[in-house]
C-alpha cells in the first residue's frame, strides 16, 4: 500500500513539476519521459514555468519610448530539490549560458512547431547582461542554493537597435546549471531560455527640415544682401536622371583610394531631390592589369558602386548653397566641394587651381567629422597645403538626436578677402586669401599657376577663364571606414544648389 502511495503521489507530482525539453539536447524530439527523482536538482526559474514541453521566460517586449527610460529586468536564480525537500549534502552547480542548447534549437527551426519561435532569433550578446554569479551552492539543511542574480541592461539594448541595428529583433538567453558535485541534475528542468524581445520604433518625420522645399528664395531674403541675385542653380525636381546639361558624371576609380567604382547608375531625381544611392555591388574593372602598382588597375573588382556629377557650370566669387541630408553611416564620405578649373584644360592642374570643401564628413582618429576646408598648391606637385577644419558630428547629434534624419545648409560666402564656410548658418571656417598663393607646384611654371593665387586670379586671358565647378559626391570606404554592410544601401539627399553673385 505504501508503495501503492509513493508511485500515486510521484505521478501527481508530474503535473506539477517542470522539465525542458525544446533547448536540450537529450530531449530534442520534446516527449515527456517521465522519471522525474525526487533527489534530482533543478533550475527553480525553470521548473515554476514548464508547461509539460517547455522552459521558457518572455522578457516583456522593448521598445523605444523618447518620453521614459527602460528599466533594467533583474531574476533571481536558484536551485533546489523537487517538492522543496531539504538538501542532506552540500551540493554545487555551475551556472552557464549556454549557446549549445539554443544552437540546438535554432538548428530544428525550420520543422516548426515548438521549434518555430527561434527561427531567426540569436545569443543575446554579452554587453547587454550580467550573471553575477557562475556557480550555484545548496548548503546541507536548506531547500534552495544560494542566489544568483540575472540584469537585462534593457535601455542599452533598446537604444541599440532604435541607433544602430534599426530594425526588431528577438533575442534569447539560455541559462542552464550543469557538474553537480553530489546529487544528479534532473536534464528536464535545468535549462531556462529567456525570450527578449525589442521592436523598432521608425521615428515619425515632422516638418519641413525633413523634406526638400519648393521654393527659390531670393538670397536678400536670407542673409540681407540684396545686390546679389540667383546666377545658376538646380532644384532637381525632375524625375530620373540629374540635367545633363548642367552636369556631367565621373566613373570608375576616382582618387583616394577609394571603394566605389563611380557610375551613371546610382544618381537619380525623386520627390524633389537627386539621390545618390552607394551599393555593395560588384563590378568589373575594365582596367585591371595583374600585378600593377596603380591602385585604379590592381583591382579586378570593385565592391560598391555609388556616383559623383560634376557641374558644367563654373564660378568666382559670390555665395554658393546646398540643402543636403548626409548618411552618417560608418563608410560614408559624402561631399560638397569645387576645384578651379581653366579655359586652358591643360593649366591649374589640382592642388593649383584651389579647392573648397563646402562639406566632407568622414572619420578623424576614428571619430565621425564633419569638415569645412580648402587647399592650394605647394612647391610639390600634387601636393596641397590645407586650411582646415572639423567638427565631430557629436557635436550636432548631442543637441539634436535626429539631426541625421533632416535636410541642412551649406553655404560658401566668396569674395577678394575671404572665403567662409557656414553650416546652417553657423561659421565652420574662414579662410584669408591672403594666405592662399601657390608655391611651384612641382612645375615653377606661372602660366600653369605657379606662385599664383587661385582664389583672387582670373586666369590666364584675365577674362574670368579660371572658375571652381561643382562636385556632389558619395565617395565609400578610404577616410570613410570600412562600410557597415547592415546600412547599406546608404542614401545622400541634395535637394538644391544655388550659386549668388552680386548684380552688375
């Protein structure tokens, strides 16, 4: 009869009590098979949360929320015998996380059922927990171990995928106790699997910084001068491809070493703006020579694609505008810039003919930049002295989380004495052309603009031959970083350009 008993109350007992099937690797095909010991340890989390196949926790959902802080989740783990019996041995488990058993999982997902719920899910990273304790000891004469402590750091978590990853993702956290030094682990009830779950929270755009505008505002509107009148400009509110009679594309390899391979492809106008779109997109190079030292040869390949256009246009002096929204992401080397260019196409070769960069943002000692410069020739040929200048863009970011989602202006203010670079109407550099003759350009030739001053002279027939053209750009990889391959494609909005000269 007593035994008639035991075996009754043994069999109640399954109910009751808690197993792990679905992350174990004993017990993948998820069938109960009874034999759960009275003298087994187990997970105490784990057991109180089986539900016949299973052991499971779901972290409440994330989600980012700009008006609260997500608070921290914190567990605690124990480990005891079934029924709360009280340990006659001390006793001593290791407390992992276990990757093998959600492995496990992850591997039958794709049979469906149970399994189902870890199809796409991954090992939540270690930055973004703490186990304070890797071991678990029940004492002789207690009924549960030591406490052992699980953090969810929840607000880092969240603001790593609303900043970084941009888009949901579920988690999970398998914490199993496995080596006991006296009684048997019962392998049902010693895994627990935390499901966190965290959504993305796409950011409503409000207002018109976020958007291209319509209008052409005379410059007098903006900044008070009103002997200045609009002399060039592009709005690009067509569809399709940028005017081609204003602009020019470059292609393939450029300079700096770069990643992209510049092509027609990657520059269309939408929705009253040109965007330039950099892809990972392998193309051949129709110049590859095996073995060559010319990095625009030595490649068989290029990786990305992206497009730069060059305006047909040229200028000196006056204001120049562009309304853009840069990608910040890492690889990006968005830009604005001009470099003087001669009637004589064989004069004022590059750094002689001056250079402005409007904007450059890429990396400074690994810290993203925004940079407003300009250059001119030295006494070496191809080499440049700089007037420069950057920001980190934790400048702008700190005042205002969602610069990089809105439209800013560029603007250059040229005149005999000085060339001024804003950014939203704040002063970033300004350089005194005083300061900006050529040394010999390596050629100690006047005419090809040696010991000139690119930003005051006229050129050679002295009827405005030399001007600065206008380059937009999406450069990728070089000063830029590597590309961050989960933001691409990455997109450079212009909205406009308008270049302002004083009326005659």
């Amino acid at each position: 009869m007593k035994n008639n008993m035991k075996w009754i109350a043994v069999c109640c007992m399954t109910v009751f009590s808690i197993g792990f099937y679905s992350c174990n690797k004993e017990y993948v095909d998820l069938e109960y098979k009874g034999n759960i010991d009275l003298n087994q340890l187990n997970l105490v989390q784990a057991r109180e949360v089986w539900n016949g196949a299973e052991c499971n926790i779901n972290v409440p959902e994330l989600k980012y929320d700009p008006e609260k802080t997500s608070e921290n989740y914190s567990y605690a783990l124990s480990a005891a015998l079934y029924q709360e019996r009280v340990a006659g041995q001390e006793n001593t488990v290791d407390l992992i996380i276990d990757a093998d058993s959600l492995n496990t999982a992850i591997a039958k997902s794709l049979e469906g059922g149970l399994y189902a719920k870890y199809v796409d899910v991954e090992l939540l990273p270690e930055e973004f927990y703490q186990l304070s304790a890797d071991k678990l000891t029940l004492f002789a004469g207690n009924v549960f171990s030591e406490e052992a402590s699980l953090l969810i750091f929840s607000q880092n978590l969240v603001d790593y995928i609303q900043k970084e990853l941009k888009q949901s993702k579920t988690y999970v956290l398998p914490v199993r106790i496995l080596n006991s030094t006296f009684y048997q682990i019962n392998s049902k009830v010693n895994t627990l699997m935390y499901f966190i779950t965290v959504t993305y929270v796409k950011e409503e755009e409000e207002g018109p910084e976020y958007f291209p505008v319509t209008d052409v505002p005379e410059i007098g509107d903006a900044y008070g001068e009103t002997d200045l009148k609009l002399v060039w400009h592009d709005e690009f509110n067509g569809t399709g491809a940028p005017d081609l009679e204003k602009w020019r594309f470059e292609e393939g390899f450029q300079r700096n070493e770069e990643l992209q391979w510049y092509s027609d492809q990657n520059a269309v106008c939408q929705d009253g703006a040109l965007v330039i779109t950099g892809k990972r997109q392998r193309v051949d190079n129709p110049n590859y020579e095996e073995g060559s030292s010319d990095w625009k040869k030595n490649r068989e390949y290029a990786e990305y694609t992206s497009s730069s256009i060059v305006s047909k246009f040229r200028f000196r002096y006056g204001t120049m505008e562009v309304r853009a929204k840069i990608p910040t992401t890492r690889g990006a080397w968005p830009a604005i810039w001009t470099t003087g260019i001669s009637n004589d196409s064989w004069c004022w070769e590059w750094p002689l003919g001056g250079e402005i960069d409007l904007l450059e943002y890429y990396l400074v000692s690994g810290t993203p930049s925004i940079h407003a410069n300009a250059c001119w020739g030295s006494d070496t040929r191809w080499s440049a002295k700089w007037d420069s200048y950057n920001r980190p863009l934790s400048d702008f970011t700190n005042k205002d989380s969602k610069w990089a989602s809105k439209y800013h202006v560029w603007r250059m203010d040229w005149d005999d004495q000085y060339i001024k670079l804003y950014l939203d109407g704040e002063l970033m550099n300004e350089i005194d052309l005083n300061n900006t003759s050529n040394g010999s350009g390596g050629l100690n030739d006047w005419w090809r603009g040696s010991w000139r001053n690119p930003f005051r002279d006229a050129g050679n027939s002295g009827d405005g031959g030399l001007g600065q053209q206008i380059f937009l750009n999406l450069a990728m990889g070089g000063n830029g970083g590597a590309p961050d391959l989960s933001n691409l494609p990455m997109e450079y909005h212009i909205d406009y350009v308008r270049v302002y000269q004083k009326a005659e």
